[in-house]
C-alpha cells in the first residue's frame, strides 16, 4: 500500500462522519465516501504531497455532494432524507437526547450553504481558512455565513437572548436549592 492510500484510509473517519452529517443517511454518506474515495485515488495525481489531504478529501466530498444534489433534483427518483423519520429509543439521559435531536432537527432546516458551513467548523473542527477552501468561497463569506448561522440556529432552537438568560437564572436556581 503506497503512502497516499495509508494517508487516504487515515481520513476515512472523518468523510462518513461529515458525509452522515450532510446527508443524514448511513447508505447515502457511504455511498458519498466511497464516490469521494474513489474520485480521490483516480485523481491522486492532482494533490500536492505536503498541502492539507484532509481539506483535499473534503473538498472533494463536498464537490461530489453538490453533483448528488444536482443530479437528484433532476432525476426525482429518489426519497429526501426529510421524508423518512428516524425510529426513536429512549436514553436514560432524555434532556441530553432531545437538546441533540432538536440540535439535529434546527441543522436540517438550514439551508445547505449554511448546514456545510456548519459542519465543517463545528462538527469537523476546521480552520476557517480550511472550511472556506472547501467551500469555494472567501473566509469572509465563511464567518458571515456562520454568524447567521448561529443566529437561526438560536431562533429554531428557542435560544434567542431572552430564553438563554431565564435558562441560566434557572440552572442557578437549581444548583442553589440542591
């Protein structure tokens, strides 16, 4: 196995953990990786030994998403991830599940540029240099775009500053009375 395959398995993780993000599908994001991967080895010749494989890779992912999506709205024969509702199970941490499945439930909202944006930063942990390269856009279009981001996730989440004041004076209140 060549050093490019050993750096290329490396970063599987990563891909199916953001191709499970974007297309909140497990079938869907495989089949996304291994598209990205396949694309990636065929096309190994055009990456630079020393620049970032990481932000390469999803850079590629991210590309073959778009052409998904594109492809999809044309041919119409598939059913939207929206559609299908997700079976439930109960945790014994329930607040901490329904905050991560409403979470869930404000990203899918979003519109896809702002969703990969997202993303990349806050799931992925990318630079914004990394994400905005990514992306295709200026780093400046990147940081408007998350702070109105964060501020609809705020809104559809019922976190705007009223509602994040009261949550605190109660999570004070509670540690008190305990």
């Amino acid at each position: 196995m060549n050093h490019f395959c050993r750096l290329l398995e490396a970063e599987i993780p990563r891909l199916r953990r953001y191709a499970l993000a974007l297309t909140r599908d497990v079938s869907g994001a495989d089949d996304l990786v291994q598209s990205c991967l396949t694309r990636a080895i065929a096309k190994q010749h055009l990456w630079q030994a020393g620049t970032d494989l990481r932000a390469w890779l999803f850079t590629v992912l991210h590309n073959q998403h778009v052409s998904d999506l594109r492809r999809w709205r044309h041919d119409r024969n598939t059913v939207s991830s929206e559609d299908i509702t997700p079976e439930c199970s109960i945790e014994p941490n329930a607040l901490r599940v329904l905050e991560l499945r409403d979470l869930e439930a404000a990203i899918a909202k979003l519109p896809p540029e702002r969703r990969q944006a997202i993303l990349l930063v806050g799931l992925e942990g990318m630079l914004y240099e990394e994400a905005a390269s990514v992306l295709g856009i200026p780093v400046g279009t990147l940081r408007s775009r998350l702070s109105r981001t964060r501020q609809q996730l705020r809104a559809l989440m019922g976190l705007d500053e009223k509602h994040e004041g009261a949550a605190a004076d109660y999570a004070e209140n509670t540690r008190r009375a305990a």
